[in-house]
C-alpha cells in the first residue's frame, strides 16, 4: 500500500484527499440524517406511549382514547371503503 502512495505525485495525492474526504463527509451525512430521523421516531412513541398511559390512568375508555391520538395525528384513522362492501 505505501509502495502505491509512494508512486503517486503530489497533485494526484491532493486530488485522492479531496475525493476521500468529500466521500466521508458524504457517508458520515447520510449515517447521521438516518441516526437523527430514527431517534425522532423512537422520542415520537414514547411520547405517544406515556400519553396512552395516563390516559388509561384518569380512567378513558378504548374508543376515547383512540380519538384522542386519532385527534393529535398520532394514529392513523383507519380506511374508509368508498362503495359498497361485497360479502
């Protein structure tokens, strides 16, 4: 591996720093932009779970409590069928 650095000039040695620090900087963006988007994830259900618990904890029903996180945006509403049903 040396033998290779040693046999490369010292633009072509400048030009393979560039590229290797612009791909790190790339990979360690993209790692980080996961990393972030996955902790929002995580802090957005604990927060919808204690939500749900104290909740259950002042005594709401099922159905209450479902239109309450359906209200904030945490749950989805469920599917609404745009014709008849076929059984």
């Amino acid at each position: 591996m040396s033998e290779l650095l040693e046999s490369i000039n010292g633009t072509d040695r400048m030009a393979l720093l560039v590229v290797s620090v612009v791909m790190a900087a790339t990979t360690l963006t993209c790692v980080a932009s996961v990393a972030f988007c996955q902790w929002r994830k995580v802090r957005e259900r604990e927060a919808a779970t204690a939500l749900v618990h104290d909740l259950l904890a002042r005594g709401f029903s099922t159905h209450e409590i479902e239109r309450v996180l359906t209200g904030a945006g945490i749950a989805k509403r469920p599917p609404t069928l745009a014709g008849p049903t076929m059984l």
